[in-house]
C-alpha cells in the first residue's frame, strides 16, 4: 500500500515573529509555538519519517536524543514489565531493544491524549511514569496531542456517541497539558506534536484506502460497539474512524512502541495493522492497568469524584492518600512510584499505617516537593491522629442576607455551598446524610438543619475546613 502523506508527517510553515523566535504552525490546524532561531539551525532540514519536526524542545538535535549508554536489554524488560497490563508482542520487543542497542538510536515510544480534560489526576499518570520509564532507558518519547482526533471523539468506554470538541476547547486544553506533563516527564527531552499535523492534509482518497485495512467485522468486536449495536443504540460511522486516525499516528511517526491504558488495545492494534499495511515493521503495543479511584471499585475519574488531581493541595493529596485501604494501597505503590520492590517488601513487612504514610509522602512529593509534604504530613497528624483542630484554618465571612434568609439563622445546605464546601445544595444534603458534616464538632445529619449567626468551625468530610462568621442580617 501507498501509504496517504508518507514520508510528510509534521510538515510546517514559518514566519519571523516580532520577538525574532521563529512561529511553527502545524497544518492546518495545530497550535502555533515558538522556537529560537539558534534551535532552527541545530536541527536541519530532515523531513523523513525519523527526522526530528521542530516543537516546544530545547534542544531539537538528534545527537541530543541519541548519546546515551543504554542499559543491558534484561535490565530495560525488567523496568519496562514493571506495572505493565499486556505486553503485545515482547518478544518483538526484545529485538527491537536489542536493534537499539547494538545500532545507539533510540526507540520512537508514543503516547497519543486526547485534549478531553483540562486537569491530570494520578490515574492519567500511571501511562505517564511508563512513558517516562522509557525516557530514563535513553529512548525517543513522542506525545501526540490529538487536536484531529478530538473532533471525533474517542468512542472507548462510552455507551453513547461523544460530543466533538470544539478548536477553542481543544486550544486551552492542550495548553493545560503542556504544564502537567512536565511534573512527569522531562519535557526538554520530550517531543510534542499536533496529529492535525499529517490528517489534516489527507484526502478523501487516502481515508478509503485506510480503511480498507479494517473490517466492520473487527470494529464491532470491540465491546463498547458490541454492546451498542446489541442493544440498538446508535453508532456513528465517524466514530469508526478514531481508532483508524489513531493507527495512522504511528504510521506517521514510525512508532517503535505505543502506550496505552488496557481500553485502549483495540485502537493500539489497529495501529500495527495499518503500519504492516504499510510496509512498515509493527509497533509494540503496551498497555497499563487502569487505575481505581479512592473507592477502590471504580476507576479513577473526575466525575466520579474518587479522584486526586496531581494539582491538588498538598495537604489534600496526602489526606486522600490515607484513606485508602490497605489492599488498595500496594496497587498503588507499584503503578504510581518507582520504589525498588525490595523497599516496597520491607514496607509489607511493617504496620500498614506506617507503609500508607510512605506512599502518601512519595506521592505528593512528585507535586508539590518536600518541604510542602512535611508540612501536609504535620497536619494530618494533628487532625487525625492527636484528633486537635487544624493551626491554619481558612476564613470566611457570610451574611444572612446573602443566602436570601432573614433574622440570624440559615438553612446548612445553603451555607455549605455559599461558602464553596460543595458545589450544590443537592451534594449539601449527600455529605450530610452521609454523616460527613460536623459544626462545631458536632456531626449534623439533619438535611433540614439550620445554623445560628457567630463563628462556627465546620466540617466537611475527612479534611475540609472552615472557620464561618455568620452574621445576621
């Protein structure tokens, strides 16, 4: 096959930018970005499949990726395996390990995002510290920020059709990203490109030979489909697209090796079918086990709000983190830090609670750095432990006549979304009923309660507080 647009992946337009960088505009739709003119000269004018496209790098040299000593491949399989879901194929993997060795050029290891969500939670960065694993193994980590792909929407999961993005959502998202990623990843080792790059300039010709590579007998084979076709709800013929404009990311970019979370096997796969379509050699598809939330049931999601955002407090992350149970927490240990399993085994051997302590310092240290969690781990222990109030409360200040009362009292659910607590009065009357809601160190379950003018200290959950000045109207 005559693969659509190959060996023009990432093409680009320049202009002089006032401040004298130089603006690159992936076609025809990606995000402008500036790079120095001096990183321009150092990176030369290659447009072959492995040739490095100019992007938010410092340092945009080949030699910059490719001087490095790479470990025995024992050693690279053993930190690779490391919380790894399916490995398809690892003996491909071998050899490839094994050409990149013997030949010093590193393995092009990709990671498509979708820009759907502004904000990372850990369950997002379990791909991330696999990708970055790659990384420390001397490898050539590429991220794709699917602006293309987001019109469609990733159907994975979903029992109805996804809304597309819009371009503004897609913008402000991806911008969020490039901020996030860097708590991970080491960004100036990292390349960033816009898959509007190269499917934004296919034509229609080229999509019907894509597609002919994939069977609506295959599509539907994959259970979100199945499920909706069974049942009789709708599927839209683009939404058959997104795992073939996935694909055609690694054709683009001669992947070696394509991470995803275990839902995303199928879009992986057709990623290889459509490379070996191309003549290309098949990349690694490598999954990672998707993360359950707090709840330990669920997987980790927003929505669901069993979640810890990476920009979280301090204080909050490591109070999430301690409430996890006990079994959940060795899960976390292996998918979410890189302590070496002799530690981790030290650490079963002792009190869980000590052990939880460990994990909850680890992780917020990622975020926040040390000197922030020793201070989150002191307030847990005075909150929790010696059961004293927290030294540093947030104040805030409430009228009666704000909340649309009158007189000196005002119904609870409406002081706890007024002062930010919740975000409605229907998750008000949950946390209370839910014995979650303490005023004055009193826990409150009456829905219908209402709170007197003064200064109460409240409650919500594990960890929240606020010390309220209520004033009478």
């Amino acid at each position: 096959m005559a693969c659509p647009g190959f060996g023009k992946p990432g093409t680009t337009s320049a202009r002089e930018a006032p401040s004298g960088a130089i603006l690159y505009r992936p076609r025809p739709h990606g995000r402008p970005f500036r790079v120095a003119p001096a990183a321009v000269a150092a990176a030369g004018t290659g447009t072959g499949p492995r040739a490095l496209r100019l992007t938010n790098r410092r340092d945009t040299t080949p030699d910059a990726l490719s001087a490095w000593t790479f470990a025995d491949i024992d050693t690279q399989l053993r930190v690779i395996r490391r919380g790894t879901a399916e490995i398809i194929v690892e003996a491909e993997l071998r050899q490839k390990l094994e050409r990149s060795r013997a030949t010093e050029v590193p393995l092009v290891v990709k990671l498509g995002l979708d820009p759907t969500a502004p904000d990372l939670h850990l369950g997002h960065t379990v791909v991330l510290r696999k990708l970055r694993d790659f990384q420390d193994l001397g490898h050539r980590i590429v991220v794709i920020i699917g602006d293309f792909t987001g019109m469609i929407g990733d159907p994975t999961g979903r029992s109805e059709t996804r809304k597309p993005l819009t371009w503004d959502d897609i913008r402000a998202n991806a911008e969020t990203y490039r901020t996030q990623l860097g708590k991970v990843l080491d960004m100036d080792r990292v390349r960033v490109e816009f898959n509007s790059s190269w499917l934004g300039s296919l034509r229609f010709e080229d999509l019907i030979r894509l597609t002919a590579h994939v069977t609506v007998a295959q599509m539907l084979q994959r259970e979100d489909f199945a499920a909706r076709y069974a049942s009789g709800r709708a599927i839209s013929l683009h939404e058959f697209l997104y795992p073939i404009a996935q694909g055609y990311d690694s054709v683009a970019l001669r992947a070696d090796v394509e991470l995803g979370g275990t839902d995303q096997t199928f879009n992986l796969l057709v990623g290889r079918d459509l490379q070996r379509a191309c003549g290309q050699e098949p990349q690694v598809a490598l999954t990672v086990p998707i993360l359950e939330g707090l709840d330990g049931v669920q997987k980790m999601s927003k929505s669901l709000g069993n979640y810890i955002g990476i920009h979280e407090p301090p204080r909050e992350i490591y109070g999430k983190l301690m409430s996890l149970s006990d079994t959940l927490m060795w899960r976390y240990f292996e998918l979410l830090t890189r302590l070496d399993e002799a530690e981790i085994e030290r650490l079963r051997a002792g009190h869980p609670m000590e052990a939880k302590k460990r994990l909850a310092r680890t992780i917020a240290a990622m975020y926040h750095g040390e000197s922030a969690v020793a201070e989150a781990e002191a307030g847990f222990v005075q909150v929790f432990q010696r059961r004293e109030d927290p030294g540093e409360i947030e104040r805030v200040q409430v009228n009666v006549g704000q909340l649309g009362a009158s007189g000196s009292e005002v119904k609870l659910v409406d002081l706890l979304a007024a002062t930010g607590f919740v975000s409605s009065r229907t998750e008000a009357r949950r946390m209370i009923q839910q014995g979650a809601v303490d005023v004055d160190g009193h826990r409150v379950q009456d829905v219908n309660a209402s709170v007197g003018a003064g200064e109460r200290l409240i409650r919500v959950g594990k960890r929240r507080f606020k010390r309220v000045m209520l004033q009478a109207s």
